[in-house]
C-alpha cells in the first residue's frame, strides 16, 4: 500500500509543469521555463484550463501584473511566496 501511494505521488510530481511569468517575457513564449515566461496574467488565464494538478505557477518577483476582467468571476488565484528566491 505504501508503495503504491509512493508511486502515485512520484508519478504526478514527475507529469507537472511549472509555468512562469515575468513582465520581461512575451506572451507568444511557451512559459515553461524562466527564459521563455509568458508577460501577462491574460496569457495564463488562457490556458488555465488546461492546468492539471501538481503543476505551478511562478510570477518574477518585483513584477507588476494585472488582468483586467478574469474569465471566471468565481475563481481564485493564489500566489504564495518563497524566501530569498526571484520567482515566486
């Protein structure tokens, strides 16, 4: 039982992406990597539904994001933060 709860989680952090934004990235970049973030929040609600669980999204630190109308009302965003590190 142990093992295959082990290799459940293996196998779900091992098909998750990280996705990332930065206000020096363009939108037609493929956001999956710091070199190639997307630039804006409208970019990521584009593909927001295609987001599977596991994966994450990381905003370059210091960067001014906005959205104007979300395409989902009823839906949150979170973003959490991590000590010391540029992406968060």
């Amino acid at each position: 039982m142990g093992f295959a709860v082990l290799f459940t989680w293996s196998t779900i952090s091992a098909l998750a992406t990280t996705y990332y934004i930065s206000p020096t990235g363009s939108d037609a970049n493929s956001g999956t990597s710091q070199a190639q973030a997307w630039q804006t929040i409208g970019r990521l609600m584009q593909s927001i539904y295609s987001l599977q669980a596991g994966d994450a999204i990381r905003f370059e630190r210091g960067g001014t994001y906005g959205h104007q109308q979300p395409e989902d009302p009823s839906g949150r965003l979170w973003i959490g933060t991590a000590a010391g590190d540029q992406w968060q």
